[in-house]
C-alpha cells in the first residue's frame, strides 16, 4: 500500500491556459474522489468516480473541467482556460468498495494550482 | 443537503493538557459517518477518527476520542495529552448517500503552546 498519489505536487500556469493533473489512487480502491480546496476553507466536493464511470458532478465543476478514469485505475483532472479563480489546492481521495469496504477515505498529498 | 459547522477558527491548548474541538452537522441520510481528519502545515490530509452514525458508542483512538450527540447533532473530538505534533487544522466532516463523498466544515486551526 503505496498511498494515494498525485502529480504534479505544484503547477503555475498563465491564465488561458490548460492544465492537467493526475491521481494514482491506492491499489483496488474503486471510489475515487476530487476535491478543491481553497485557503482557509475545507475541502469542496467536485466529482466522483466508481471504478471508471463518473457518477457523480459538483456544480461546482464547470464546462471548463473534465475528469477522466479511464480502465478504472488512475485518474486526471483537466482544466481549460484556466482563470485566476481557479487558484486552489486539488485533493484526490480514494476508498475501497465491496469486500474491503471502509467508508473511509485517504488522501493524496494534493496539486497546488497557481493561476497567473 | 448537508451542512458541517465548526464555530472555532482557532484553538490553542498547552502541551499535554486536553483540548476539545467542537462540529455540528446537519444531514438528510438516515445512514452517514463522521469523520475528523487533521491537515498539517505539508497539507496531507490525515484521518484522526471516525463514528458509524448508527453506533451509539463514542469512537476513541489513543489520545482521540470524539462525543457524539445524534439527537443534538454533535461531533466534538477530544485531544488528551496534546503533543507538539497536533497542531494542525482540523476538519470535521460528514459523508454518506449513494457515493459517500464528504461535506466538510471551515476547519479549525490548533495550536499548541510548549
């Protein structure tokens, strides 16, 4: 068990701009989960995938995001014509389902975005 | 919908005394967990505990516990013998429905006085 990984740890990027991230959950974790967070706020909700299909979306998340798990495994986050506002820390959080049931999540240490 | 308020933005508590961070909730599912996970200054989020809804025990993990009032709708975690290493901030959270995603409060950020 490997923990939950993202990459990259930081992205700066120039508004207008697209920007990619990736999440490696851990091992057999079939729920996968992004969050944004903000400073000085908790974690907000944006998507949900169980194994490879997306079931579920924030309004939160705009038509400029698009989030991916393709063949259930590893997961990206895709933000298009990055704004300012967009500026925030991206968790990725994954929780086993089934047999290894645990209605716990664990986190990845995050992507820092910064939007020039 | 779900709600998770914590009213405490800061707390400070000297080393090896007993803090108690305060959450209250409010949901709409008959079936929901509560958690509380800690964020130190590297912003990993760590789970420090959690409370099965249904259960009417108070969760504890070595110098954590947490009392649950269901009918009030109140999660507070308790942190005994406070250590160097607990500050942090701490959220309480919520989850529960079809895809168990979590509601989290503002987070309370503690400090600890040696």
């Amino acid at each position: 068990d490997t923990g939950v990984s993202q990459d990259p740890r930081h992205k700066i990027t120039k508004r207008g701009q697209n920007v990619t991230f990736r999440c490696d959950p851990i091992s057999e974790h079939n729920r996968l989960y992004w969050y944004r967070q903000t400073l000085g706020q908790g974690p907000e909700f944006l998507t949900y995938f169980q194994n490879e299909a997306q079931l579920e979306k924030s309004r939160l998340l705009s038509d400029r995001f698009s989030a991916e798990r393709p063949k259930g495994s590893f997961s990206t986050l895709e933000i298009q014509r990055t704004e300012q506002g967009d500026s925030a820390m991206y968790l990725c959080a994954t929780e086993p389902l089934g047999g290894q049931r645990t209605d716990t999540q664990y986190f990845g240490p995050g992507t820092r975005l910064t939007v020039l | 919908a779900q709600t998770v308020t914590q009213s405490q933005p800061e707390m400070s508590v000297q080393e090896a005394e007993t803090v108690t961070l305060s959450c209250t909730y409010d949901t709409s599912e008959s079936d929901y967990y509560l958690f509380w996970y800690k964020q130190p200054p590297s912003r990993q989020m760590i789970l420090v505990i959690r409370q099965e809804a249904y259960k009417q025990q108070n969760a504890t993990e070595n110098r954590f516990s947490v009392n649950f009032q269901k009918a009030a709708k109140s999660f507070s975690l308790k942190i005994s013998d406070s250590q160097l290493g607990d500050a942090a901030m701490y959220f309480c959270a919520t989850s529960g429905g079809a895809t168990n995603k979590l509601i989290f409060g503002t987070g309370t950020l503690l400090a600890v006085q040696p």
